[in-house]
C-alpha cells in the first residue's frame, strides 16, 4: 500500500460512499496524522449479529429446551447483547483495514478509535486517529561524499598482533624484588576519608596489574617499589568527576598490604600456545597464516563499515523527514529493553526515562524508512551469490565451517537476518554509484580503527 496524496493537512477531507457497505471520510490534521470517519449501516451490523445470535443457538444449553431446539426469541433475550458487542468490535477491526486499503493509505502503528454512534438499530459510526508513513523519494545520492579507505595487512601487522595475542594471555610468577609496572600484586586495603572508612574502600586479595589504570589516579603509582609483605599508607586523591559525588575530589588514605608480587611472563609461540586458539599441528608459519586470515577479514569489516556509515550518514542529510511518533516510541521501547538485558539491574524497562533513548532512535527509525525507500525506489533484491558468500564468510570463522553454513540454510529466520545485511549492503553499493567517493591509502591499525577513536586523534 501507498499512502494517498491528501494534499494541504488544513483539514481537506475526502468522502467515498460503498453503497450500502460504509462511508469513508478521511482529514489530513497533520502532515502524518489522519482522521479517518467510518459509517457501517445497520443491515451489516444486523447481518453480523444475526449471524452469531444463529452459531450460538445450536450449541446453547437452555433448561427445558434441547440443545439446537431453543427458539430464537429465547436466543436473542439471553445473548443479543453478547452477540452485538462482540459483532461491532469485530467490525471496526474489519472495517478499517477495508477503509485503509480502500484510501491507499499505510498506518504506521495501531489507530486510536472513538465511536460516535453506537446505538442498537442504528448504523455505526467511528473515528479512527493515526498515523501514515511518510512519502518520499530518496534524493541527494550525489550529494553523498565518502572516504573510502585502502589498506592491507603488513609483516609488521601481523608481528604485531602475534605480540597482543601473547600479552592477551601473559601469566605471571611470583618473584622476590621490588614491584615494577606491568607487575601484578596480590594486596588488601583499606580507605579512609577523615579518619572514617567510606563504602567500597577496602578489600582482600585483589588482583591488580600496575600500570593498568584499574584504580583511582596516584594509587598504583604508589605501589611502585613496594615488596611482598609490605604495609604502605598512601593518599591518592579521588578525581572531581568521580561518579561517586560523596567521594568526589576527596584525598583518601588507604593502608595497603602486599602479599606478593609476581612478574609477567609472555608464552611462547609454540603448539601448546597454538592450541589456545584451536590451531594444531600447523606450526608457526600455519598459526600465523590463520591469524593473518582473522586480521584480514576484520579489515574487510572495519572499512566496508566506515564506508557504510558514511553512507547512512549522508542519506540522513540528504532526506529529512518527519518520523511517526507510533514508530519512535515502538523503537524506543526496543532500545530500553536491549538497555535492561546489555546492563541488568532491578529496573523495568519503562523506568528508564524515554528522552536517552530518542536521538538515537530517531536515527534508527529514519534510517529504516530511507533503507526501504532505496529498496522500493531501485528495486532491489538480495542477491543470492552475495548471501552464499556472506555465509561462506560468517562460517570461515569457525572450526567446522561446513557445519555452520548447513545449520544457517536450515535456519529460515537466520537466512532472513543475512538476506536483510546483504539487501542493506546494497542499498550501500546503489548511493555509493552516485555518491562522490575517493580512496584513502592507510595502516592496517588507522582502517580497523573505531571512527570516534579515529576523530579523538
């Protein structure tokens, strides 16, 4: 369905009249929002009635009557009523998706109804309150200026990753000297502000790698040189945007005891490291040819993303339109929902307030529109090879990749999750045609980058 030209939203009306079906009356009150007035005729009121009166006279149990010989004047005194509410709500359901098809229009969430005439022997009327989907064609494909990046995975990237793969999975022995940074010490503390210990300021046998940034400013610093069994006081000073306000800009001291003090120690590349990562029996030239393989298509991603997100970025510039308020509020309740289960608490979703989630649901609601427009406008579909490949590509990240890509062709509602990706990666390729693109040779580190981190540099 297309949402009909209403034209002017200053109360223009249309009327349509269905013989002795209904009448349909629709008003534009905004640029989304419509009034639509539907009038039903008692003959079909009655006839749904009746209908019903009918079905339930042949099962009825009535003292002194056998079931199917109750007389219909019994019938309609004891379940008319019954029978005609249940009749006029489902015509109201009925009768509006016959309005809205008949009108070309597309209600973007449920219709708020207010009947106006609801009287037995008489027609019924309502008033049917909602919103549409905004009519548009996407514009501006030329305006669209993206950086596309180019970069490959160097010698250097790949000794470099073997390196944070070894730091990843450092253990630490326990030595005798004074403690360095990178050290991990086993300590127990306990803080105090003025001579009172302060909620959350003491501790046993924590695990804590100097240097790591883990506590507050000044507190591993002054752990630098300190030995196993070693009781030290020290007055670290609690940052001013500290989320605890109590504690806030505050000069603790805490007394801090060592148990020990262990040294890091980077494991070898050898084939017990090798089978960390599920990689047996292929030495080192085959871990690192894996490894160059994970580096390689995480730089497929990380650039076919940046581009994506440019794209997304300059369709939303380049279309500005207005977003049902039934649509934004459907989103922002998604987003609370994801919020709860990403965080966990004892908090409802409807307790987190709707305006931390609106800006970005917006987006996301906008995007969604503009997506499927492109879709509509270009006709696109997904394109099967690119599916396969997709899967082949999801898969290739696995033990048994064979075994992945069978368990998604048998997964109808996963084959529709890629289908979308790769529709949406070609709604990419559509703007990128047009769209003023030039390429940017980089580093592997500067491509798989998060852009934020990449515009704080």
């Amino acid at each position: 369905m297309h949402a009909l030209d209403l034209g002017p939203v200053n109360g223009r009306l249309m009327s349509v009249q269905r013989g002795i079906s209904m009448q349909v009356s629709v008003e534009s009150t905004s640029a989304l929002e419509r009034r639509m007035t539907v009038g039903v005729p008692v003959e079909r009121i009655e006839t749904e009635v009746n209908k019903r009166l009918q079905q339930t006279a042949r099962r009825a149990k009535v003292p002194g009557f056998r079931p199917g010989k109750v007389p219909m004047s019994v019938i309609r005194q004891r379940y008319e009523d019954a029978a005609r509410q249940e009749a006029l709500g489902e015509l109201i359901q009925a009768t509006f998706y016959e309005a809205v098809v008949e009108q070309k229009l597309n209600p973007a969430g449920s219709p708020s109804v207010e009947p106006k005439s609801f009287e037995k022997g008489q027609g019924l009327e309502y008033v049917a309150t909602f919103e549409v989907f905004p009519e548009f064609e996407v514009q501006g494909l030329e305006t669209i200026a993206v950086e596309r990046l180019q970069a490959e995975v160097a010698e250097a990237d790949l000794d470099n990753m073997l390196e944070v793969l070894r730091k990843q999975n450092t253990r630490f022995e326990a030595v005798e000297r004074a403690a360095e940074n990178g050290d991990q010490l086993n300590i127990d503390f306990v803080g105090k502000i003025d001579g009172e210990e302060f909620a959350g300021g003491a501790a046993k046998g924590t695990q804590l790698v100097l240097g790591s940034g883990r506590m507050i400013p000044g507190f591993e610093d002054a752990l630098v040189g300190a030995k196993a069994g070693e009781e030290k006081v020290i007055n670290p000073t609690f940052p001013e945007d500290y989320q605890n306000l109590d504690l806030a800009g505050k000069t603790a001291e805490f007394t801090v005891t060592v148990n020990s003090v262990s040294a890091p120690e980077l494991p070898e590349l050898n084939e017990e490291f090798f089978a960390l990562f599920g990689i047996k029996e292929t030495g080192l030239e085959g871990f690192r040819t894996e490894v160059r393989k994970n580096m390689e298509r995480e730089l497929r991603q990380a650039i076919k993303s940046k581009v994506k997100n440019q794209v997304m970025d300059g369709l939303l510039a380049a279309n500005p339109i207005e977003v049902p308020k039934a649509l934004l509020s459907s989103e922002v309740d998604r987003l609370r929902v994801q919020a709860v289960q990403q965080f966990g608490g004892n908090i409802k979703p409807d307790q987190l307030p709707a305006e931390l989630f609106e800006e970005q649901a917006k987006r996301r609601v906008v995007l969604g529109l503009i997506v499927a427009e492109v879709v509509k406008q270009f006709e696109l579909k997904p394109d099967a090879d690119r599916v396969a490949e997709m899967i082949k590509e999801m898969a290739s990240a696995y033990q048994e990749p064979e075994q992945v890509i069978a368990w998604y062709y048998k997964n109808d509602q996963q084959m529709n999750e890629v289908r979308s990706v790769v529709l949406e990666e070609q709604v990419v390729d559509t703007a990128l045609q047009k769209a003023n693109v030039t390429d940017k040779s980089v580093s592997y580190d500067e491509a798989v980058k998060p852009a934020e981190a990449a515009k704080a540099d």
